[in-house]
C-alpha cells in the first residue's frame, strides 16, 4: 500500500515492470500471520472459511517466510515513515533466532534500498581493537532515481547470545572511510542491545567487547610499576587499597594507542598495597571496570 502512488494509473512516475519488482525487493507483499500462535509446534495445512460478513476480497496464494538476516535487503518508502511502518529488523545469518541489527527510521528523503552485509574482512577489522561482536555494512541508496537519499534513523545493534554483561564494556564503532570513529551510544537491559539515535549517515559498524588489561606488577621500594597494553581512546587510572574498603587514585592516562603503557605509584605504602587498574569509556559513557591484582 505504501507504493500506491507510486503504481497507480494517475502517478506523475513512469515505471516499467522491472522498476516495479524493484520497489518490492524480491517480496510478494500480501498480510503477515504468524502461526505460532496457534500452538501447534509445526502444520500441515491451513483451511480458510469464508465468513458472511466479509465479501469481496481474494486469495491468490500461501507463502512460507523467514526472517531477514544481515545480507538482505529491504525498502523503505515516505509512506512507511508517515503510517508508523518504519522499523526494518535484520537477524543474524548463522542463527535467524536471534536479532543482530534494526533500523527505526524517522524520516527518508524517498523509496529506498536498505543493504545490509556480514562484515569480515581482516584489512577493515584489522585496525579493531577487543572482541568483535557484531560487524556489519548498512546502507540506503535510491532505488528509482541517482539521487542522494536523506534520512534519520534510530540504530540498535545486539551483542549476539553469548553476551552477558551490562553493556558497560561495549564500544560502537562506525568506519569513516579512514579509520573507525567512535559513536555515542545507549545500552537496554530489557532488550540486551546497544541504541545509536539520530544516525544521518550509515557505514560499515562494529559492536566491540573491549578486553580487560592484564597487568605486571613491579616493585623498586622507592615506586611501584604497573605495565599493560591499553583500550585506546579509554581512560586507564591506577588505583590502591590496603583494605579494600578505599581505594586511592595514585596515576591515570587516556593512550590513543595499543603501545604498552608504564604506571607509576612513586609514593607506595610501607607494608605493600593491592593496585587496580579502572577503565573508563570515554564521550560520559557508563564506566568499565576492569582489574588485575597484584601486590
């Protein structure tokens, strides 16, 4: 329905019938019933009854469907932003169970392709630093015209399944053309993913799992060392405690690298002392906290 001014006899468009396949995307269209609601844990046959108080209508055909996985492609049209239609959900390719990426889209400037794709070549995910939870490419391009496609559009990204922290050491990654930049972003304990909004420009993105430093410890007498290869980009603060009941900031640092990074107590306690590391993400995002002991 939301291409009906654009097929009817009156449109000001003039498409031919590959133009017209093109709007749907390789979907027959038709009304979604999910039979899962029935019950039954699988079926054989569907019988339809017609009912007296409904007349007129037809029925062509049943279609069984999936759920579209990160590698397919949807459309998106004006008419889907102003009747609330606007959400394009993607599941993960190697379990359709669970999701990977959304878009809720607020506005799009005309009908266009969303394409999504696995994302998994070494050279682009090279520079990434942690664990790669989800990586994929997202874009919108005009389907009937050479025209650029505006739009704004709420981003959710999971984690996948194997994920069970608090979002606090997750960092969501976008590809600038250059080098990954870092984008703002809120985690959902309810829904277990990671929300970008407002989004006006889409890429390649990554949801990373930053990993927590190990530490080597050192004593001279006169300081305590602490050495690690960093998260970049996150601050890394050097903490003690004696009791564990309070801890004392002693040294931080916030490296743009993964050089190995040397952290000095030069006032250490008399009797020794227990040292943390606290890493935070940067941009007022929640903190991780990360720690390796040593004394």
């Amino acid at each position: 329905p939301e291409f009906e001014a654009l097929l009817n006899a009156g449109s000001t468009v003039s498409l031919s019938a590959a133009d017209a396949i093109d709007l749907y995307m390789g979907s027959g269209g038709g009304t979604g019933f999910d039979l899962a609601e029935s019950g039954f844990s699988a079926i054989q046959y569907v019988k339809v009854e017609g009912l007296s108080e409904y007349s007129g209508g037809e029925l062509d055909a049943f279609s069984a469907v999936r759920p579209m996985v990160v590698g397919d492609s949807l459309s998106i049209a004006p008419a889907n932003i102003a009747k609330g239609t606007s959400a394009l959900c993607f599941q993960r390719p190697d379990s359709a169970e669970d999701e990977a990426i959304a878009l809720d889209l607020a506005a799009v400037s005309e009908v266009a392709r969303v394409s999504t794709g696995v994302l998994s070549n070494p050279s682009v995910l090279g520079p990434v630093n942690g664990r790669v939870l989800t990586a994929a490419r997202v874009e919108l391009a005009p389907i009937l015209s050479d025209n650029t496609v505006t739009f704004a559009t709420d981003l959710r990204v999971w984690p996948g399944g194997s994920y069970a922290g608090n979002g606090s050491d997750l960092d969501l990654l976008f590809w600038s053309g250059t080098e990954w930049t870092r984008a703002a972003f809120a985690f959902e304990p309810l829904t277990a993913s990671v929300v970008a909004r407002g989004l006006t420009n889409l890429s390649n993105l990554v949801l990373v799992q930053a990993l927590p430093p190990q530490l080597t410890v050192a004593s001279t007498g006169a300081e305590t060392q602490v050495r690690f290869a960093p998260v970049p980009g996150w601050e890394h603060a050097l903490e003690r405690t004696s009791d564990f009941a309070s801890w004392t900031r002693v040294s931080e640092v916030t490296p743009t690298d993964t050089q190995e990074v040397l952290l000095q107590d030069n006032d250490p306690l008399v009797h020794g002392a227990f040292y943390r590391l606290r890493v935070n993400r940067p941009s007022g995002q929640v903190a991780i906290k990360m720690e390796d002991r040593g004394k």
